[in-house]
C-alpha cells in the first residue's frame, strides 16, 4: 500500500512472500500456508466442512523481507448449504412375511432404518394381533419420520404363532400296586396327568376307577390347544375281589362216641377269577371227649380268604358199676388186709358195650383221709392189662378187676378205673 522502494513485483526480488490463512474450527484446508515467488501467479486451497453454517477464513500473516506494508484482500466467507433432504426407507426385521413360528421361540420383530441424513437407525416393530392360548396371526408393522418430516413407506409381515409338539401324559394307581401274584382285591382308580409347554392342556381324559376283572386295560388322551394329542394306555390290571368258595368233604358231624373217629375231611375249594394261591388247608379237629371244630381256609392269588368250619363233639363212654361185693355212692366198703376184692364194672359207648380189656385205661388205687375222703399220698397204678389182673369175664358180661388190698387197719383207700376216654368210677375202701 506504501513504496517500499523495491520497483516491479516484491517477490521476484529473492525473498518469496508468505501468506498464512487462519482456519476456523469445522473447516479444513488443503493448505495454511502459501509461499509466493512470482506476481500474478494463482494458489488454490481447498476448503471443506463436515457441517452446514457460515464460517470466516482470515489471513492471519503476510511475510516479506522487504519493507512497506500489505493490504489483506484475502479474507473471505465460506457458507456451507446443507444438502437436499431424500426420503427414508423401513424394512421389518426379525420375522417373515408368511412364515409360521413355534409358540415360545417367536423372534422379536425390530424395524431397520434407512436415512441419509438422519443416519441409519433401528427401533421395535409394531405387534397387533391377539392370540388365543398363544396361537394365531400377528403382524409386525414398521414406520419412520426423519427430522426434516420426510416419512418412510410403511412396512409390514404377517406371520403365524403355532404349536407343533405333543403334550405329555401319565399315569398313577392307587393302590399302586397288586397285593400279590400281580392281583388286586380291592379297586384300583387310575389318573392320567398331563402337562403341554406350549399353548397347554386343553383335555386330559381317560381317568376312572375300575371294579373286578382280569387283564383291564385304561387309555387316557391328552390334548393340547393347537390340537396336538398323546396317548397312555395301562394294561394288564386284574383285581379279584371276591373270597374263594371252600367247604369240605368227608369228616365228622354231628356226634359220635370216643373210639368211633371217622376220616379227617378233606378241604373242597375254588376261585373263578384269580384261582387258588395254593392248596386249600385244613385245621383243628380232635378225638378227645369234648366239643372240637375243624377249620378249612383258602386263599385265592388276589389275598382274598375264605374260611369254613364243622363242628362235631365226642362222646364220653359210660361206666357201670362197680358192682357187689362193691358198694358205691361214698360208701366206705370195710375189707380186711392183704384179701382180693374183685372190682366188677361194665363200659358202654352208648348202647353198644365194650368187651375189649384194650379199652381200660388204668386201675389206681390212692391213700385217703378216712374224714375227708381225700387223698393223702399219691395214687399207684395196678397192672390194669394181661391175663388176671384185669379181664373181661364173658359169663357175668362184666370187667373184673382183682385188687389185692394192702395191710394196715385203720387206713382207708380208694380205687378207680379209668377207661381209654377219660371216663372213671371211684370206689371207697377201709382196711379192718
């Protein structure tokens, strides 16, 4: 702007001028520092910015060796446009048009945007549908309005929930298990639980209770929302409730005399259903004198138990006697020591009169109390069978019974006969 008393251009003199720009922030140069060895020479710089606005480039130093002073004419404005605003676009993401997904395993539907300006983005998709157990239709809708109001197309995918797997099913017993043999004698009800981890149990069906029978079977079906089944089937369940039928064959009844013993019975038993769990038993029974029972059980594979029982009693023989020289009925026969008195006694069983000496069971005789009549010492039993002692004399029709009494006067003794039966007669004796 002032001679500096160089003449023509100053940087052709040797010492090039330098011009160095000031570049604000947001813009970049291609270059900040220029260097000038001619006049009339042009430099271009490049500028750019990332974002639109108005920004002020200066010249912050001009440089020369000479003197005189610069006029800046370099500073400037550059004013960056922002570019036209374009359309987005939406595409649904996650899910298919048309496709059919598992009910549980449904993927998420999301929307993917497009925008040039705004940038790329992504935001959850709009689910409208209701479902039923979970199942049906639904569809994943997608928009978008970009901050210059631009909006996208909307977008959409129409897609089906199902269910493809089978429910399952169990069953339990109560009781929940036979008692033996594989038999049941009671009912057994039978349950069927089922369980679906998909749109759930719509029926569980099949259960009951079943009564008497063999080889029953119980099918239960499942059945899920989507229509799906499965199936249980028990089988093989035999339950027997019924006690088998027993009595018995042969054997006693009623009454009959000691020495009459008629066949023990045989036990008569069945079972229609299970059958018999072994052989049928019988027990009790007696030939003693007295009442007696026998007892006949039977058992059938399902532990069902049956019992008959007879009664029947043993009759008691019956004495006579003994007869004279014996007096009976507490009387005190007075005998003298060391002399046979001949015990004379008839055994009847019933009307029929016993002659067989096998049927004496033993002859004791016994110290007693001449007062009370009880015994003082132990009783000593008399050889009661052979030839003499004891016989049966066909003649009187009468047992006899030869006692050789002991010695000492004063004591007092009793005899008694006792038969096979347990029946007896006592007689009473004082030795003189």
């Amino acid at each position: 702007t002032s001679s500096d008393g160089q003449k023509g251009c100053n940087a052709e003199d040797g010492s090039p001028a330098k011009v160095n720009l000031a570049v604000p922030a947001g813009v970049t140069a291609s270059a900040t520092e220029l260097s000038f060895s001619a006049c009339g020479v042009l430099q271009g710089v490049t500028f750019s910015a990332a974002a639109a606005g108005t920004y002020n480039l200066t010249v912050s130093s001009i440089q020369d060796a000479g003197a005189g002073t610069y006029n800046n004419q370099a500073n400037w404005t550059l004013k960056v446009n922002p570019p036209a605003n374009t359309k987005p676009s939406v595409e649904v993401a996650g899910v298919s048009n048309g496709a059919g997904y598992e009910i549980g395993g449904v993927p998420s539907a999301s929307c993917m945007v497009t925008d040039a300006e705004d940038g790329n983005s992504s935001h959850p998709a709009t689910v409208t549908g209701s479902l039923s157990h979970g199942l049906g239709s639904q569809t994943a809708s997608c928009d978008y309005t970009d901050s210059g109001g631009l909006s996208a197309d909307t977008k959409a995918a129409t897609y089906t929930v199902v269910d493809t797997g089978a429910p399952t099913i169990e069953h339990t017993l109560a009781p929940s298990a036979p008692n033996t043999n594989g038999w049941y004698k009671q009912n057994v009800a039978v349950d069927f639980t089922c369980a679906d981890a998909g749109s759930g149990i719509k029926s569980c069906e099949g259960g009951t209770t079943l009564g008497e029978g063999a080889d029953q079977s119980v099918t239960g079906t499942a059945t899920d929302w989507a229509g799906n089944t499965a199936t249980d089937k028990v089988t093989g369940i035999n339950i027997d409730k019924t006690a088998p039928t027993v009595g018995f064959s042969g054997g006693p009844s009623g009454s009959y005399y000691f020495g009459n013993d008629p066949a023990a019975p045989t036990c008569d038993a069945s079972d229609a259903l299970s059958g018999l769990d072994g052989s049928c038993a019988v027990t009790g029974g007696g030939s003693s004198v007295g009442a007696h029972t026998y007892t006949a059980t039977a058992t059938d594979k399902a532990g069902n138990s049956a019992t008959d029982t007879v009664n029947y009693s043993v009759l008691g023989w019956s004495l006579k006697g003994f007869t004279s020289p014996v007096d009976m009925g507490g009387v005190l026969n007075t005998v003298k020591g060391g002399s046979t008195v001949p015990m004379k006694f008839k055994v009847f069983a019933g009307s029929d009169e016993l002659t067989s000496t096998s049927a004496i069971a033993s002859f004791r005789t016994q110290k007693v109390s001449c007062s009370s009549l009880s015994g003082t010492e132990d009783a000593i039993e008399v050889v009661s069978t052979g030839g003499t002692s004891l016989r049966y004399d066909t003649t009187g029709s009468q047992f006899i019974q030869n006692w050789k009494t002991p010695s000492g006067a004063g004591n007092c003794y009793s005899a008694t006969v006792t038969t096979q039966d347990g029946s007896s007669i006592s007689a009473l004796f004082k030795i003189k």
